[in-house]
C-alpha cells in the first residue's frame, strides 16, 4: 500500500499509534534538519494544509526513536540487481539431468530414524 499526505492526515486525526513513523517516513528529510522542532512541525502542518496537526512533541519524538532507522523502501522503485561477475553467467542453460530430486513419499522414516529405547524389547 502506498503511504501518502492523505493517509497520514487521516492517521494523526484518528491518534493512531503508527502515525509517528509514517510521519518520519514522509518528512525525514524535514525531521532531521537542523531547524526548532516547532518550526519543522509548523513546515509539516503548512504542506499537509492542517495547521497543528503536527506537534514540536511528535517531531521530538521522530527525532529520537527513528533517526538511525533506515527508511522503507516502499516507496521507492526497486532497481534491477546486476548480476556478479563471479556467479555463473548461463544459469538458464543448465541441464535437467544434472539435478537429482527426491520424492518425500518415497522415503521411508523408520529406516533413516530408527531409535532404541533403554526400555524396549531386548532380544
């Protein structure tokens, strides 16, 4: 699901609990400036149009507990990865043969676990 402006206002409104890291989700480039934390909140409100919905608290609180915390990369496009030159380069071609599988049915448990108990039948 795509986080926007419009679902962070409608968690502030609601005091939802995750409100705090979608706000730093969003606004992480704004939380982490060094500027006041009401003046950041007084940013944030102008771009989402609320004024005081954001507070200097909320903005102390994004401060403290997500600065070090990586940001989701949901929102952003995935890139391709590219493959390293030391794995092979003709994974497709590879043949069926070379490949053993095992049924799981086949495989009878009694004769890979067979366990003996200090009480069970001696002979």
């Amino acid at each position: 699901m795509l986080i926007d402006e419009k679902l962070l206002i409608e968690l502030f409104e609601q005091k939802d609990r995750k409100r705090r890291e979608v706000l730093f989700e969003l606004f992480h480039d704004h939380l982490l400036a060094r500027l006041t934390r009401a003046r950041i909140a007084d940013l944030i409100n102008a771009k989402l149009a609320r004024p005081g919905l954001v507070t200097a608290e909320d903005v102390r609180y994004c401060r403290f507990y997500f600065k070090g915390k990586k940001i989701a990369s949901s929102h952003r496009p995935v890139e391709k990865s590219k493959p390293k030159p030391d794995q092979l380069q003709n994974v497709g071609n590879s043949q069926p043969s070379a490949f053993k599988v095992t049924d799981p049915d086949q495989i009878k448990l009694e004769d890979k676990f067979n366990f003996k108990s200090k009480h069970s039948n001696k002979q």
